[in-house]
C-alpha cells in the first residue's frame, strides 16, 4: 500500500485499524517532514506533516474541561494509552486526559510507532509563561529516540527558561546539528555544547560572552542576536582568526547593543574588495542560500594559509563570511534576483568610520 496520497491523520487512523495495518506503516519508514509540538497554558498541541502534505494535529485537554456528560463519553484507546473523551474534527482531533503532559507523550510514542522515518524539523513553542509542568514534558520529549535524534530543531519560549530545562535537552539531543534557539535565559547561563553544533540561530543571547566567541565557538554557520559585547571582541576575534588553522566557520553574524566609537584594523591586514579575488555575493547558508550578502565593500582578511575571509558592520552588528569558494556564483548560478544591489543596503556611517 502507498502512503504517499494520504495526510498523516489517514495514516494515523490507518494504524490503527489492526495490528497488521500499523506494521505494515511502520515498516514503511515515513519521515516526518515537520513536527510541531506547542505549550500552552491548559493544553498540548502536536501537529504531524509528512512530505508535502498540510499538517494534522492532536490536541490533548485536561479531562476536568470536558463538558459532556459520563455518558456521552467517547472513549478511545491509543498504544497502551486510553484517553476518556475524543473529539474528531478531521484532519484534528481533541483527545482528554487527567494529565496532559503524559497523555502528549503516549501519543508521541505511538505516532513515533507509525512513522518511523527521520523527524526533519522538529519545533518546540511555550506559548504561555514556562512553568515546571512544561518543562519536565519538554525533557520527556527528548528522552524519545526519534526527537532526541533529530538534527534540525527550533525551541521557543514565551519567558525566562529554565537553565535545568535547557542544559538537560542539550545532553539529550544528541542528534541536532542545526538549532534554532530563542530562548531567553539569565546572562550567566553557560553551557559550551549549544556553540558545537552546525549552525546556530540564538535570540536572545545576553549569556553569549567573549569567551564564547574566541573559545568555546565551534560552529558553521552563526547569528547570534542581542548579546552585550563590545566591538573590542569582534576586533579580538578577527585578530585571533587571522592567526589561526579554523576551517569550519563559515558565516558570523552578531548584533550587540553597542557603538563602533574607537573602532580601528589596527594589528589587521585589511584590504579592500578585489574583483579577480572573489566575488561580489556571498551565500547566505542561514537562509538556505535563497538569499546572498552584498560584500562589494566588505573589507577583506587573507590568511597567510590562503584563505579569505570579508567582515562588515552596521550600526549594531558585525557580520563576517570565509571565502571557502572564493566564486560562489559560479558554482550555485543564483537567480540575479537573489544578488542584492549595493543601494540596498545599508552601513555605518562614513562618520562613524574608525581614523586611518
């Protein structure tokens, strides 16, 4: 049997018919294309997309809400799981259980049962001020295999987080290499693993220290938004680039609620941009490379190991790419749509430009 044309709510459905019809999904590896697991105040939602299709959700209520009567009731049975109330509105269903938290990981066990492909892209949102609650339910979920293994995850909280909470799923998952995380936390958290992974979106980020910047980051690609740096670090981190063997980095990108006064190359070998050198974009990797950076007025470093890298900065960030391919555009042929044009742009002011 094909999957292919039914939404994850059919396949769901489909499993459980029999024991025969879920081993015979469960054998055909679906991928999850997206999971969407979001927390709010009094309920759960998870929501299921496979390949191109829409998503389908599972909404898990507190069984004191239900509002009908014991007999009317409808009780149904998920795994080993039975939840006293369902409500199906097709491609949703509404299920009741006296604990939310453990009813959303019994059915997170049996839809891992069912589709037993790769998560793609997992999303975690705390729609409501975190509390203990949802914090043990979001350490649960990564106590299961095919979350924990996921290598792209995106996690949203509406508040403070709870350090415990992050540096407990940041053990757990073992598998992520791409990490959206927006999680505000106090500016003395630490844990160097969230600087290890491939790349890195971070916002907000007052806990991201100097430190951080010239020891513990390991990463590919980089943005990393609010921090409380001053421009000293980004020069020290030039400086400590220029001197070392680091071929991974790829993109940095810093903003920082700061100024540039003072700012100099002093101790810096800059240059400016040399069309036979490289080229005037760069791919933005964050983005999937849909769009590029205008680095016509970059400022260029070389290495003494030949390898090139352009900084630029705008009034409260900092910005630097390597030249791995010094002729991207040759290589990826983007749509000339994609190539921003210098006016388009904007940088810090001439004024603000350091005294040569």
């Amino acid at each position: 049997m094909s999957f292919d044309s039914m939404s994850p709510m059919e396949i769901f459905e489909n499993s459980r018919e029999s024991i025969e019809s879920k081993e015979s999904i469960s054998k055909s590896s679906i991928p999850i294309s997206g999971l969407l697991i979001e927390n709010y105040f009094d309920f759960i939602h998870i929501s299921v997309a496979t390949k191109e299709k829409k998503y389908c959700g599972w909404s898990i209520r507190d069984l004191d809400e239900c509002v009908e009567d014991d007999e009317d009731m409808e009780t149904i049975v998920i795994g080993d799981t039975v939840f006293p109330h369902f409500e199906n509105q097709g491609s949703q269903l509404e299920l009741y259980h006296d604990d939310i938290s453990l009813g959303a990981i019994s059915l997170l066990k049996y839809l891992f049962e069912v589709f037993t492909g790769p998560i793609l892209d997992a999303s975690f949102l705390t729609a409501t001020i975190p509390n203990p609650r949802i914090s043990r339910f979001l350490v649960d979920c990564f106590h299961l295999n095919s979350i924990r293994n996921c290598e792209k995850l995106m996690l949203y909280e509406n508040g403070i987080s709870s350090k415990n909470m992050i540096d407990q799923i940041l053990d757990l998952a073992s598998g992520v290499k791409n990490l959206d995380f927006r999680c505000p936390l106090p500016d003395d958290w630490r844990n160097p693993k969230i600087l290890k992974v491939d790349k890195l979106l971070a916002w907000p980020a007052e806990w991201f220290t100097t430190t951080d910047l010239l020891i513990n980051l390991d990463c590919e690609c980089v943005s990393i938004n609010e921090t409380n740096l001053k421009w000293q670090s980004f020069k020290a981190f030039m400086l400590k680039w220029a001197m070392s063997e680091d071929t991974r980095l790829k993109v940095l990108e810093i903003s920082f609620d700061g100024n540039w006064e003072g700012f100099n190359h002093d101790g810096l070998e800059v240059k400016d941009w040399d069309p036979e050198e490289r080229d005037s974009h760069y791919p933005d990797i964050m983005l999937g490379k849909r769009e590029w950076f205008n680095c016509e007025f970059a400022s260029d470093i070389l290495r003494k190991d030949g390898l090139l890298a352009s900084f630029w900065r705008k009034e409260h960030s900092f910005h630097f790419v390597v030249w791995h391919d010094r002729h991207p555009i040759a290589t990826l042929h983007p749509d000339p749509e994609q190539l921003i044009k210098m006016e388009d742009l904007e940088f810090v002011e001439e004024e603000e430009e350091e005294d040569e």
